[in-house]
C-alpha cells in the first residue's frame, strides 16, 4: 500500500528532468564567482590607448581642482588641499587676517612707485625712489613683527606638531591681497581682528 504510493512521486519528479528543469528556472546557469570578478575587472579596466589614458587624466584633475576651489572658497576644511589643511595652517591663516599688514599692498604700491620713477620728471623719480626704498623698509618691518608673533603663537599653541613651512605660507598670504585670499579670510582686518559674521 505505500509502496504503491510512492511511485507517482517518484515519476514526477524524474519527469522535471531535461528541458522542464530549464523552463522552470531562470533560463541560464549561475555564472562562477571566478567569472562575475572578471566581468567587474573588465569594467574598470585601464583604456586601451594612450590618448584614452591621457584623457580620463585630464578629466581626474579637473574635477580635482574644480572640488578643491570649492572647498577653498567654501572654507570647508576636510576638503582643503594638503598645503591648506591642518590646525598650524589655519592659525597662520587667522594670526596674518587678523591684521594689516604692509605686505598686502605692495602690488598697488609698487605700480605708483614705478611710474614715479619711470617719469622724466627728476624730482618725481626721486620721489619714486625714496618711496620703493621706504616701502621694502616698512614691509620688512612689518613682517618680521608677524613672524616673531607667528612662531610665538605656534610654540604656545602647538609645540608639538610640526610647523615646517608655516612661515613662508604665512608671507605668502600676507603679500595677497585680502579679498583675493583663498581659503577666504575668517577673521576681520585691522585691531582685534574679530571673527567675520555671516551676513
């Protein structure tokens, strides 16, 4: 009796074989793991010419520099380039925005006492000469004056981190006109150099 039970099971099953099972299923094997990490390698695989390779390059690099000049103009510090980022950076940044320096003008300067001591005028090119005299003078002054408060303030502030190349960035800064600065300046010029409002 269950014997005679069994049987039409078992033909059941047995005739699901061949082309049934196919049907029944997803119409294709599962593929290896071995061939879906060959496909995945196919996709991101090198370009197959020079000029391909130079251009996924240039396409890299703009998008680089176009995520880095947001970041500088946006003052968002996780994206900064290399150069910009770091708590010694940023109080270099905040210590030569917090004054005014000499530094900053030079380039205005510079094109008046040019063209004083470009004029035919004698007495204006004496003029002229004095000034740029006066004016390398006062901006080796003053930055001498930021220096010595820059290492002042990261001895105090940061013994133990390196500041290897604080102080020529800092310089650099200083020399740049201040609405041209990027990271853009936090801190307000002049005395007290307080923190900019957003507005």
């Amino acid at each position: 009796m269950f014997g005679r039970s069994r049987a039409p099971e078992t033909e059941e099953v047995t005739s699901l074989s061949g082309t049934d099972l196919k049907d029944s299923g997803k119409g294709r094997p599962t593929p290896k793991r071995r061939e879906q990490e060959r496909g995945r390698r196919r996709s991101v695989a090198a370009p197959a010419t020079r000029k391909e390779a130079y251009k996924a390059m240039r396409e890299r690099q703009r998008e680089e520099r176009v995520h880095s000049m947001a970041a500088l103009r946006g003052g968002d510090e996780r994206n900064l380039p290399a150069r910009d980022r770091g708590p010694v950076k940023r109080y270099a940044r905040d210590l030569v925005d917090s004054r005014r320096s000499v530094a900053e003008f030079f380039i205005p300067f510079a094109i008046i006492v040019l063209a004083l001591s470009f004029s035919s005028n004698t007495r204006l090119s004496a003029v002229g000469g004095a000034l740029w005299l006066a004016l390398v003078v006062l901006i080796v002054l003053d930055s001498s004056v930021m220096i010595f408060r820059l290492r002042r303030g990261l001895a105090k502030n940061f013994p133990d981190q390196s500041a290897k190349g604080t102080v020529a960035y800092a310089l650099m800064r200083s020399m740049q006109i201040r609405r041209f600065r990027l990271p853009k300046p936090r801190l307000r010029g002049g005395r007290g150099g307080r923190r900019r409002t957003s507005a």
